[in-house]
C-alpha cells in the first residue's frame, strides 16, 4: 500500500498497486488490467511511479498488463 497526504484537503490517500517489485537498484510496478485498454490506465501507473518517486526511490519502470490478450505496456 502507498499512503500519501492530499495536499487539497490533508486527507490520506491509500493506493494499492498490484505488483511492486524490488530488487535493491530499479523499482518496477506492474497493474494487471483484465479488459481493454484505456487511457485512464496508463494515468493510474503513472500515479503509482509518482508516488515512489516521492518516496526516494530511484530507477522506477511501470508496466500494464493485459492479461487476457497477454499484452504488456510499459508506461
């Protein structure tokens, strides 16, 4: 889970990526999308990078995959 603060009323948000993985060096989030692709998805990963960007993390990819079709985005 990714906590953060919302700066337009000082609420905290939580957002849950499907899939954050680590290894030390590079930071990868993956989100598993079970329908057709849309705009709105890539605006999701991108929100999730942002927020381990925030949160000192360094080399961060981001990745969409659509399961049924078995494609991959990166983001």
């Amino acid at each position: 889970t990714i906590l953060f603060v919302n700066p337009d009323d000082g609420s905290v948000v939580e957002r849950r990526p499907d899939r954050v993985m680590y290894d030390g060096r590079q930071m990868v989030v993956v989100d598993f999308k079970f329908g057709s692709p849309k705009d709105g998805h890539k605006d999701q990963v991108r929100s999730y990078m942002k927020r381990l960007d925030e949160m000192g993390y360094p080399d961060i990819k981001g990745y969409l995959w659509y399961v049924f079709s078995n494609q991959i985005e990166e983001v």
